[in-house]
C-alpha cells in the first residue's frame, strides 16, 4: 500500500476494488451502457438477458468501487457512471504503458544494429 502511495495512485484498496470490478464481463457491459448516459435497473438488465436481482447484485460491486452512483428522480433510482476511479485505474496503468514501449524501443535499437551487422 505504501509503494502505491508513494507512487501517486491513491489508496491502494481502491484501486483493487476498481481491477476486481473490471474483472468482470457483466460489469464492464454495465459500465458500457452507462457511459451512454443513466439507465435504470430494467432498462440495464434487458439486453443482458439477466434478472433485475442479478444485475443489482453487479451494481453494488460497481458501486463498491465508487464505479457507479445511484440517482433518484420520483421513485426510479436510476444508475450513472462516475469515471474518476478509472481515470485512477488509468494512471496506474499509464507507467506499465511507458515502461513496455521504453522496452521495445530497446529492442528495435537492437535489432535495428543486428540487421545493420548482417548486412555489412
């Protein structure tokens, strides 16, 4: 956790709950539908062909993760995506990113000097 704070991610619990909610097919589905704009339990578990239970019971991970807030609008609770943990999720990935093409830049070095050897 130390090592995550250190290196500007924020708490790493939240960045777990984040990964462990992405992990899932159905809820990156949700997160998907959701960056369309608010939707109701129904309205997301219709093209899922799910039971309103069990999308609620992936809406709560999601929520969990601070992933998706609940709106009320009359008696509807509708569900909307909040993009900050991901924007989180984001960065942290953002240095593995630099990390591999700093590597591949390497290795085209190398492999651009081994070509030049074999062809002299």
């Amino acid at each position: 956790m130390l090592v995550m704070q250190l290196a500007g991610y924020g708490d790493s619990s939240s960045l777990d709950a984040v990964f462990a909610a992405l992990a899932d097919p159905t809820r990156r589905a949700l997160l998907a539908r959701l960056s369309e704009g608010s939707a109701s339990v129904k309205e997301l578990a219709a093209p899922l062909r799910m039971s309103q239970p069990a999308v609620s019971k992936h809406l709560k991970v999601l929520e969990g993760a601070g992933l998706v807030s609940v709106g009320r609008d009359g008696t509807s609770r509708p569900r909307s995506l909040e993009a900050a943990p991901l924007a989180d999720a984001s960065a942290w990935l953002e240095r593995y990113r630099e990390y591999w093409e700093t590597s591949f830049a390497r290795l085209d070095g190398v492999l651009g000097q081994l070509k030049r050897k074999r062809s002299s």
